[in-house]
C-alpha cells in the first residue's frame, strides 16, 4: 500500500502514526507522509494543513518522547537484542552516539531534519541519560520548527502546481525531483563519512563500559 493511497484513505490518522512511528524509532517514511499529505491537501483541500500540522508535531512529539524512555529504561540490552527489527545496527548506533556526544541537544533538534538521526536520536538521549526537561524542550521546539516547515511548503508547492498548466508545472516537478534526489545523495555520503570518525571513536564492540574516549559534550 503506498503512502499516497494512506493519507487517501486515512488522512490525518495516517500522518499522525506514520511520523510517531518513525519517532518512536520504527524506521517507516513519515516525513515522506508528512509531504505527501500537505502537497495532497494543497492541490485537493480536502485536507487542511493547519490540521496537518497540529497532528504532525504531536506525532512527532509523542513519539520521541516514548523512544526517549525506551531508551532511559531499556538502554543497551533491548538494542542488542531487538535493535535489528528497527535497522537500528551498531554502525548507526555509533553514528548517532558519537554526534550526540560532540553536540547534545543540537543532535535532538537537528536531528528531526536528518533521515537516521530522526528515528533514533530520541533513543539515544534517554540511553545517554539526557536530563528529560532539556530533551523535550529541544525535541518539541525542532518537531513543531520541522513540521512547520514541511508541511506550508509542501502545502505552497501543491497548491501552485495546480495553477500551472503545460511545460511549466512539469518543469517545476522536475525540479523537485532532482532537489530530492540530491539531498538523499548528500545525506548518504555525508552519513559515510560519520561511520568512520564513529568507528573510529568507538571501536569494537559498543557497550555502556566503552573504553573508548568520546568526544567532549559541547550542547
């Protein structure tokens, strides 16, 4: 079933468990929802992207916060042993541990606007401890930022693309496509070179007793 035949059928429940799940560290599209709906909702209006963004930051706000105590409670012994139900193996573990460690709770907001570091960054701030009035403070400020943006710009892009007719409108498409695939393409060499300084930081094995020395907190 794709996306679009979701947020079809569904709406706003689609958008809401789509991007919670993705959160809650469920690798599934939900920004790709998120998009999806508001490009519908702006080239239909049988959507309202007021509504959409409502229902996409509390998604993305509840579903951090239980991936937050999943990992404060379950920490390292539920990743080793569920981790590979969620794609979540140890390269990107180091990944996402090693910015966590340099960053803090710039890893947290930013992270919303980063593919890996979206599902499991929330996970990761409560494996590390992260004082939890601070972790929500920049998840929800990033969720909403995050959401805000996707969704009155898809919504923008929709809502054009219907008034453009011919050459023009495809063109437009066009170019988001490739505005897309460049991020993706970005996105992947930049997460290459990540795994290296990781591994590099934490070699072997990554458990609570690491005798690697992790880079120095610094937000």
């Amino acid at each position: 079933m794709s996306i679009h035949h979701l947020i079809t059928s569904y709406g706003y429940l689609a958008v809401f468990l789509l991007i919670g799940l993705e959160s809650f560290g469920v690798p599934l599209p939900g920004e790709t929802a998120l998009i999806v709906a508001a490009t519908y909702a702006g080239a239909t209006h049988r959507l309202s992207p007021e509504v959409i963004f409502l229902v996409g930051s509390a998604g993305a706000i509840i579903g951090d916060t239980c991936g937050y105590w999943i990992g404060d409670k379950g920490g390292y012994p539920l990743m080793r042993r569920y981790g590979h139900y969620v794609r979540l193996d140890v390269a990107k573990l180091k990944v996402a541990r090693y910015m966590f460690l340099r960053h803090g709770g710039k890893v947290v907001f930013f992270g919303r606007f980063v593919s890996v570091l979206r599902t499991y960054a929330a996970f990761l701030a409560g494996l590390n401890k992260m004082h939890y009035r601070r972790f929500l403070a920049f998840n929800a400020s990033g969720g909403i930022i995050w959401c805000a943006m996707f969704t009155f710009g898809a919504y923008w892009f929709g809502n054009r693309i219907t008034k453009v007719a011919g050459p023009v409108g495809f063109a437009l498409l066009g170019v988001a496509v490739v505005v897309i695939i460049a991020s993706i393409v970005i996105v992947r060499k930049q997460f290459a070179a990540l795994t290296e300084r990781a591994e590099a930081a934490f070699p072997g094995p990554l458990d609570v007793g690491d005798e690697a020395t992790p880079p120095t907190p610094t937000g």
